[in-house]
C-alpha cells in the first residue's frame, strides 16, 4: 500500500467517525430537554467547521509551511485538537460499548424467556427502579460531558506541553565491555522530526540541553524531518553545534524518506552527525574499541537479516556492537547476531499514551511495536527505545513528555 492509498483510507475513517459522533451528539442533545434547541445547530457548525478541511486535503496537498506561524496557531492547532480529542472520545465510546456488549446480550436472551420478560417488565414499573434509571441516566450524561471535556482540555495541555521534556538517566550492562568504556556515556536523541511544529530556535534548546549533559558520544537515530526536503536545513543549522568527544552518530527513519532522501543524507552528514547507512564505525578509547552499527530504515516489507547483514560485514571481530536503528520492531531478528545493545526512537514513547498498566502502555502505538518506550531485554540483546523529541500526525502529546537520554555503559 503506498503513501496516497493509506492517506486516503485514513481520510475515510476519519470522516466516519466524526460522521458517528456527530450523529451521537445529536441524538444526545434531541434526548434531552433541557438543552436548547440552538445547540443542535451550533454542534452541527462545529463538526462542519472542522471538517471542511479534510474534504480540500483529498483534492489538495496543503504543506503547513505555507501558513503563516499566526495561521498555524489560530486554525491549524484547533484543527488538530479537535480531531485528537475526539478520537479519544470515539475510542472511549467504543471500549464502554465493548464492556457493555455481554451484559446487552443476557438483556436480549432473557427477553426470549416469556416468564423472565415478564418479571423484567413489572421490574421496570416500580419506584426503585425508576429512580435507579433516572439516576443512571443522569450519570451517563455527566460522564459523557466530563469524557468531551476532558478529551479537548488533554489535546490542548498537549500543544502546550510539547516541549516540556524529561531527561532520562540510564546504566546498560555490557557482559564484554573493555575497562576503558566502564563509564563511558552515550548522550541519545531521536525523532527531531524538524517542521513548523519543531523550529530551530526549539532545536537550538534541546541541542543546548544535550550538550549541558556532557556525554562522551552522541547519537540520533532517525527522522530529522517530518515530510519536507527544506526542514533538513534548520535541521542542519540546529545540530550544527552539537559537541561530543568521540562523534555523533546517526541513522536514518522512516520520515527522512518522505522527502528527497539523498539530500536529507548529505545534509544531515554535513552538519557534523554522521550518518552509518548499512556501514560501521570503530570508537577507540585507549588500547580498546567498540562497534557503532547504523543500518538504514528497514521498510515494512523489507528483510531486517539483508540490512544487518551489510552493515556487519565489515565487523570481523568479538568486541561490543552498539546499533542504531530507527524502528524498534526487529530485537528478535537482533538478537541473533550478538549486538549488545541496540539503540532505537520511532514510537515517541506512544505520543498521546491514555494509560499506564505495568509495563503495557495504552496507546495507538501499541497496535504497531510491542516496543514503545524504556529499556526491553531478549536473550542476550538489549534494546533502549527513546520517546524522542519531536510529534507526528497531531502536534501535541499526552501522559508523553520528550525525552533527551544518557545512557552510561557498564
């Protein structure tokens, strides 16, 4: 399926969900008469409003460079925010009928039960259960208010929440490590997706904050842009300070060949990140070295084995391997071929993650890695999955700061 196929089916499923709500709300206000009647109207606009624009998105590429940045924050992020709280509110509607679904099933079998129908029916018609009903039906309304409101109040403290990011401290065991990397640091940032929702001067902090850290070396596994050629230059003006003593290093994602790939490269190659396209590199600290592996976006229908297989070819020896790699999707395929650890971004921690169970994220990335954020182990290879910095598909994240990682190897 390429590019223009899926953007078009997921037009389809965006517009039958909010043809769904739209619809649900109706019905809603209709049911209650206490509601105006203008409500019905205004939600009606409201749905309109901010649905126009997916109809001129089918027929027309729109590129957000094009707005101006007053534009962007008065039109563009209310779009945004919209379509992200009211999937929340769908997908929370979906998961309540999913719950409800057995219990409307005993409803509808013991209705073929003339006897228990009948005692359902004179249950009905008693004082207690009226004032069960009323109070039941009361509750749904505030809980579906509380839902609406708390999905749009979390899209928009997510805008503004964006760049609030975390600095995460991490000790990796290597079973093989040289003394003279005992303690060695690995400053890791990824997913920069440079855009009119990721500037420069916003780079420019987050290189600061990673060259505050101090690390001996530096990587940045992947998707320097969003979508566009022209974002890897303030891309390249960003990251053209950033300092570590033994390189910077990177990878190429799966964002950076949306737009002219080649020009990404050479770009991102010239501001000083140096990018391993299927190649290796050797660190030398002292009398010792280890392995820094760069293997290029693997794309879903690609063979993750002939990827590795190129960028080890040149690997003839026992001493530790570090890989970067834009997708966190292949640790098993990893793990047969002896790289300690493995160095990936891609998910941004889920982005917009509406829960926390254990070690199980809820999340729409969830659907796609069972690798979304923090430190993952199989067999003898390890995996680091950075939130990264930057946003995709809406500018905003929820329960997901940004995230800049060091990592100290031991």
């Amino acid at each position: 399926m390429n590019r223009t196929t899926g953007f078009f089916i997921f037009q389809i499923l965006v517009t039958l969900i909010q043809w769904y709500l739209h619809k649900r709300s109706l019905s809603s206000i209709k049911s209650n008469g206490k509601i105006p009647p203008w409500t019905s109207r205004l939600v009606s606009f409201l749905f309109l409003l901010f649905n126009a624009p997916l109809l001129v998105l089918l027929f027309h590429r729109v590129f957000l460079t094009e707005f101006s940045k007053p534009f962007l924050y008065a039109a563009v992020l209310p779009f945004y925010v919209w379509h992200g709280a009211t999937f929340f509110i769908f997908l929370a509607l979906g998961i309540l009928r999913i719950l409800k679904l057995p219990f409307d099933m005993i409803y509808q079998l013991g209705k073929l039960n003339h006897p228990l129908q009948r005692k359902i029916i004179a249950m009905k018609s008693t004082p207690g259960y009226e004032h069960f009903d009323k109070s039941r039906r009361v509750f749904l309304k505030t809980g579906a208010v509380a839902l609406s409101a708390y999905s749009f109040i979390g899209a928009a403290k997510g805008v503004i929440d964006r760049d609030e990011y975390d600095i995460i401290e991490k000790t990796v065991q290597i079973a093989n490590l040289p003394d003279e990397f005992k303690g060695f640091t690995v400053g890791l940032m990824s997913d920069i997706h440079s855009s009119v929702f990721m500037t420069k001067p916003e780079m420019d902090d987050y290189v600061a904050a990673l060259n505050n850290l101090k690390t001996d070396i530096i990587f940045v596994p992947g998707d320097f842009v969003n979508s566009q050629t022209e974002e890897v230059y303030p891309f390249a003006e960003a990251f053209s300070a950033l300092r570590a003593p033994y390189g910077i290093y990177g990878c190429l994602g799966n964002h950076d060949y949306f737009a002219d790939v080649d020009v990404v490269a050479k770009e991102v190659d010239a501001c000083g990140v140096k990018l391993l396209r299927d190649g290796a590199v050797k660190i030398h600290k002292g009398n010792s070295f280890i392995n820094v592996i760069g293997v290029d976006d693997i794309p879903m229908s690609g063979k993750p084995e002939t990827y590795l297989a190129r960028a080890l070819s040149s690997v003839q020896n026992s001493n530790p391997k570090i890989l970067l790699c834009h997708k966190p999707y292949f640790l098993e395929t990893i793990a047969g071929h002896n790289i300690d650890l493995t160095l990936a971004g891609h998910t941004h921690g889920g982005q917009v993650v509406f829960a926390k169970i254990g070690n199980t994220y809820i999340s729409p990335a969830t659907l796609f890695s069972k690798y979304v954020w923090g430190l993952y182990k199989f067999n003898n290879a390890q995996m680091y999955v950075t939130r990264g910095i930057g946003t995709v598909g809406v500018p905003f994240r929820v329960n997901c700061p940004p995230e800049i990682t060091k990592i100290t190897l031991q």
